[in-house]
C-alpha cells in the first residue's frame, strides 16, 4: 500500500519567521498589560495601607467600606481615579481576575471600623488570633515623621515580579497634606495611556478643527490691532523696525553728504576759485573720499553699495594722484577679498562701462587693479577637449572578471561612498562661485580685446598685456590663433616698449602652457625675438625688465621641454651666461639660477663645460637665430670671470656651475639657494635700497697702533719735488697764446 501523504505543507522559513515574530509581539504586549496592572494593584493596596495608618495613629475609626454608604467628596472622586487607571476586566486574564476577588473578600485589620466589635468575616474563625495580637500590642505615641517610600520600577525574576522601592528625602514638616496629595496624583501620571492611533478621516477631521481654530486666532489678533494698533502690535519686532529703518535713513543721507563734498570739490576746481578756498574744499574732498573707500572695502554686503561703487570709479580717473591712489587701492583690495566674486563683478562692469565711454583715454591703473582678482577657475564650454572628463566606474563585468567576490563587495561600497563625497562637493556655493567668476572673467578680456583692437598705441596697453599674461589660461581656445596672430603683430610693428614687447611673449606663452598644448602651433617667432632682444637688459633703467625675463624662460623652455631642442637650449644657455656679466648682481643671480635648471633639464648641455669638444662648424654669437649659431662649438668661459665677482653668491653659483650643477656633494648649493627660484632670489638680492646685500664686512688694518699720513703713500723723489714747486711763489705774467698760434702756423 502507498504511504498516505500528509496533506499539510511545512510552512516555508520566512512565514515561519513572520509568524514568530507576530507571537512575540503580542507576548511583550500582555506581559506590559501585566506588568501594568500588577503596578497598579500594589499601588492602590500601598495608599490604602497608609491611609488606615495615619487613622489609626490620629484615632479616627475608618469603617469599612460599604457601597451603599455615601462616600466623602475627596475618597469618591480618588477612587473614581483609581477606577479609570485600573485595566478593564475584559482585558485581564481569567487567573488575576480571580484572585482580585479573593483579595476583595479579604479585609485587613487596618481597613476595618475599630470601634465595631463584630468581625468582619464571622466564618473565619482561625484569623481571630491574629487580631487578638494585634489588640494585645501596645499603643505608641509617633515622634519621629513616617518614612515614605517611592515607588521604582520593579524587577522581575524567576519567582515573579519584585516591586522595588526607596525611602523618600525627608521634607519640612510644615508641608501642606495637599502637597503631598498633589505629589502622589503626579507619581501616578507619568505612567500615561498609549497613544491611540487614529483612522485617514480621523486625522483629516482633526487636521480642520486645527486649522480652524488658528483662523479663528488670527482673526482674533488681527481685529485688536485694527481697534487699537499702538497696544496691540508686537513691540519688539516693530521696535526693530524702526531702528533698521532710522539706521537706512541716516546711512543714506551720509553718503549723499560725502557725495556732495566731493562735487562742490570739482565744481569750485572747474570755476578756478580763490586758492584758500579750492584748498579747503580738496582736504574736505579727500576726507569724503576717503570715507568712500573704507565703505567700499568694509561693507560690500549693505544698502547702497552699488551706489558707493558708481562714485570711486569715477574718482579712479581723477587727475589728483592722492584721491587717484586712494581709490585704486580701494578697488585692488576689495578684489583680494572677495572670496565670492559678486562684489568684484559689481565693479568690474562699471570699469568697463568707464572705459568704453571715456574712449579707452584713462588712467593705465585702473586697468591694474583686475590684476588683483582671485580668479582660478571659470566654466569652460563642453565641447573643448581639455575638461576633465567624470570618472568612469567598473561595469560589472569588468569587476567579475578581475575581481573576487569579497573585493567586488567593498569596491561597492567604494564607489557608493565616492558617489556621494561627489554630490557634496558639487554645492550651490560653488557653482554661484564659478558663475560670477566667468562672467566677470569674459568682461575683463571683452576690455582687453577691444583696446588690442581700436587702441593699440593707448598707454593702457602695458597692462592690457600684463592682464593677458596673468589670465591667458583662461581663455578659451577658440581666440588662441587671433591673439597669437595680434600679439606678433604688435612685436612686429616696433611700436613697443622692451618691456611691453617681453608681455606680449609671455602672454603668448602662458596661452600656449595651458589649454593651448593641445594646438599644433610652433612659437619660433617668439623664441628668436626673446633671444635676439636678450642684449637690451643692463645695469641701468631695464634691469627690472630681467623678472619678465626670468619668468618667459621658464614658461619657454623648462615648461615646455619636449618642444625644444638641443640647439635652441644650448644657444639660451650661452647667451644668458654672456648677459650675466653686465648686470647688476641681483639680475646675475637670478641668470645663473636659471641657467642650472636649464642644465638639469637638459643634460646633454654640460659639453659646454669641456673646452675641449669641436662639433661642425663655427659659433657665431652675433646671429639672432637659436637654432643656426652652432652654440655647441663654444664653451662657457664667462663662468670663470663670475666666479672672481665681487658678489659672494654670484661667486657661488659660478663656482657651482663650473663643477657641473651637483645636487650632492662639495660642490652643491646651500639649501637656501637650491630650494628657490630665479624669481625669488632675484627678490632677495635686490639692490633697490642702494645697499651690498649682502652687507660688506669692514676690514681692519693689519698693523694696529700706527696710524699711515698721507704723505707716506708717496714715493720720496715725488714728495721732494711737491715740496720745491709748492715753496716757489706764483708770479703773475699775462697769458699770450698768439706766439705759440704763430709757431705752429710757421711749422
């Protein structure tokens, strides 16, 4: 026979842990039920015991109690308390139940009349023994104040629930019993009722009664203030009001009072004046300007600050220096601080704005102050090929094929924390940040363009160049091949300064160092003009011209290693060795800083230290072509005539040079020197105070106590015939210069 089959199917693992998880929610539910009323239970008993003890001790007979008896106001309505606490009987079990009637049917000594001679439980004979005791006891005066308990939470252990308790502080005894009451009802409240969950029409119901309820209030508050609006407004906030409105007011009528100084300034300049008078109105001028300026620079944030700017850049024009100054540094620090940009692009709409209108003929420091803008970064557009693409993460294939299952786990877990420290970072501030940046970026070269265009012989051109080579990494690539064009152009047309002429290649490259890497443009013209116009720096005025120098080098060739060849680095070495001896000792310094970093980049450089090595053809130091003067048939002989200069760290670096530019050994330079660039130490070592830096230690005379006269540096021959010619006396014979002109006419 077949085996019947149990037709009741095993409940799977999961409604097995769903139904478990049911029963041990409503087990913990009536074991709180319990608990509760268990607390409860002890409670009630706990009054009632000390209730027929302080009646007992005050001697006033308690009967027992009797439904049908009218109870006094206070027991009744405590008790009606204590029947609301109490659990209902549907929701106890049958076993409590029981034993609360038998409790019930139980009445305590302490509970009973005691001037009532018959029992209360007349079937109960065998506990007659124990009030017989309690009878046979003698009575006690109570000196000492009860020890009240309070009731904790209590414990529960195999046996059952233990109730625990503490004695309570003991407290003035002229405390009120009503005190005390008030204290047990709040002991007794902070069990409180679950909270009942309501029903969607329930909340919506309650929802409206609340809404209503705050319609109503505010009716109610508006109506008071419309009948009387000086006693029934908030006082604090219309206080505050009045002093944020009192304070607008007069900051305003501040700033019309400088405005006003500063135009009766120049309407009394215009008329010409008494002298007296134009020099009181400019020291009142200055004070309201610079008031102006300090408003400017402290408070970009308040009222009024867009009408502080269209005053000082005006003002920026001036033909005054003093006001002139005093507004430009205004504006340059206002640049430096403002971390945002929102203050900066203020200004710099109304420069330009300035500018256009005046027909580019300004001031050229007014263009320099946008070389003080805090401007890193701006939005590029997304179809050039430089933006940083976003990172691309594992499919999951290509982390199954390379990857274990652990690793495949916390690489998870990586690109999940990575996605978010992502979303951070891409914040509101940011992204305002770069907004304000660009915009205030594409006005700045929009100025700059249209005087490369329209004013090319404008005085404002040196800082249009200077602004173009701080910001040129910044431009977008579209503009690269027209402002190389632009900028050779103007190289070309000998219309430039030297100085001017070393901006436009250091514009030209610092467009090329950056987004420009990607066009394949070849700057020869730029590199033969540096190398040919090198001669023009001296001791004298165009010494400051070797910084712009230093820094085109180091854009030219050290940043663009890869596009320069050995010629070309050979042929600038050998010239700026040649240039460094006819410089002051701070430009000597920086060409030979230089000059080592050139030979580290280019090691193959070093065979112009062996005087010795011949290569094709010969060198030729007077053609303005790097690539063709065969700079490898020639060595650098200038380094042993630096190396006896008067400059101790002209001599130190020549020294260095010679020994082949070690980083190690006796040969190498101090820390000090090695760890900083030409730039820097052309800084340094700055003669601008007239001083040797560094100072010249003063030598002593070997011989100490004999002090030399002047006449004995003299030979003695020499001496004996100053002493004849100077005793002789001067006669006086007219000069006759016709003899010797007959003289030499016979001849």
């Amino acid at each position: 026979m077949k085996a019947r089959r149990n037709k009741k199917q095993i409940p799977s693992f999961r409604k097995l842990i769903k139904t478990s998880k049911v029963k041990l929610e409503n087990k913990l539910k009536n074991k709180q039920f319990k608990q509760q009323s268990t607390l409860k239970k002890y409670r009630k008993e706990q009054r009632k015991l000390r209730q027929a003890v302080k009646d007992a001790v005050s001697k006033k007979p308690i009967p027992l109690e009797n439904p049908k008896e009218k109870r006094p106001g206070k027991r009744i309505e405590r008790e009606e308390e204590e029947e609301e606490e109490a659990l209902p009987l549907d929701m106890m079990d049958e076993d409590d139940l029981q034993l609360m009637k038998d409790l019930g049917q139980r009445a305590s000594f302490l509970t009973r009349d005691l001037s009532s001679s018959e029992p209360v439980h007349a079937k109960k004979r065998k506990h007659e023994h124990i009030i017989d005791k309690y009878e046979k006891t003698p009575r006690t005066l109570q000196t000492a104040p009860e020890k009240e308990l309070i009731h904790l939470l209590p414990i529960k252990d195999k046996s059952g629930i233990i109730p625990q308790t503490r004695e309570k502080p003991v407290t003035d005894s002229n405390k009120d019993e009503e005190d005390q009451e008030e204290e047990r009802e709040l002991e007794e409240e902070i069990i409180e009722d679950p909270i009942q969950e309501l029903t969607i029409e329930e909340h919506l119901i309650e929802r409206k009664k609340k809404l209503q309820e705050k319609k109503m209030h505010i009716a109610a508050l508006a109506s008071a203030i419309l009948s009387d609006p000086e006693s029934n407004t908030r006082k604090e906030t219309q206080k505050l009001r009045e002093f944020e409105e009192g304070l607008v007011s007069q900051y305003k009528f501040y700033l019309e009072n400088l405005e006003q100084m500063v135009k009766d300034w120049k309407q009394r300049k215009l008329k010409k004046s008494n002298v007296v008078s134009l020099k009181a109105y400019k020291g009142l001028a200055e004070v309201a300007v610079k008031s102006l300026c300090e408003l400017l620079v402290a408070l970009p944030h308040f009222n009024f600050h867009n009408n502080i700017i269209v005053l000082i850049v005006p003002l920026m024009n001036d033909m005054s220096k003093s006001i002139s100054e005093m507004c430009c540094e205004a504006v340059k620090k206002l640049f430096k601080q403002d971390k945002l940009g929102q203050a900066s692009l203020g200004v710099i709409k109304v420069i330009s704005g300035f500018v256009k209108g005046r027909n580019y003929e300004v001031r050229p420091e007014m263009l320099k102050t946008f070389l003080c803008l805090r401007i890193k970064e701006v939005e590029v557009k997304k179809d050039t090929e430089d933006i940083n693409k976003p990172k691309k993460f594992m499919t999951f294939k290509e982390k199954r094929k390379s990857l274990s299952r652990m690793q495949r786990k916390w690489k998870k877990a990586e690109e999940k924390l990575e996605r978010e420290l992502r979303e951070a970072e891409a914040s509101e501030s940011t992204e305002k940040k770069l907004k304000l940046h660009t915009e205030t970026l594409n006005i700045v070269f929009v100025t700059y363009f249209r005087i490369l265009k329209k004013a090319q012989r404008s005085p404002l051109l040196p800082a249009v160049l200077e602004g173009l080579a701080k910001f040129a990494h910044l431009i977008n690539v579209e503009f690269f091949d027209d402002l190389l064009v632009v900028l050779h152009t103007l190289i070309e047309s000998g219309d430039l300064s030297y100085q001017e002429s070393l901006h436009c290649v250091q514009t030209a490259f610092h467009i090329l160092s950056g987004q420009g890497d990607v066009l394949n443009i070849d700057p020869l013209k730029f590199y033969t003009h540096l190398y040919k116009t090198l001669f023009k720096l001296h001791a004298g005025a165009t010494n400051e011209g070797v910084e712009i120098v230093l820094q085109c080098l180091d854009v030219m060739l050290t940043k663009r290693r890869k596009q320069v060849s050995q010629q070309r680095a050979l042929a600038f070495i050998k010239r700026l060795c040649t240039l460094a001896l006819h410089v002051l000792p701070n430009s000597s310094i920086g060409i030979l800083a230089t000059t080592r970093i050139l030979m580290h980049t280019f090691p193959k450089t070093d065979l112009l230290l062996d005087s010795e090595s011949q290569g094709s053809g010969v060198f030729l130091p007077e053609l303005d072509e790097p690539e063709y003067c065969n700079a490898q048939n020639t060595a650098l002989w200038e380094l042993h005539a630096l190396r006896r200069h008067y400059h101790p760290i002209v001599q130190r670096f020549a020294a260095h040079l010679i020994a082949g530019a070690p980083s190690e050994g006796s040969g190498a330079l101090k820390p000090e020197l090695s760890r900083r660039s030409a730039a820097e130490l052309f800084e340094a070592y700055s003669m601008a105070e007239m001083t040797f830096n560094p100072p010249v230690e003063s030598s002593n005379p070997k011989i100490k106590g004999k002090v030399l006269q002047g006449d004995s540096f003299l030979n003695e021959d020499l001496n004996q015939l100053i002493k004849r010619y100077s005793s002789e006396v001067a006669t006086e014979s007219p000069l006759d210069f016709t003899k010797y002109l007959k003289t030499s006419l016979h001849q």
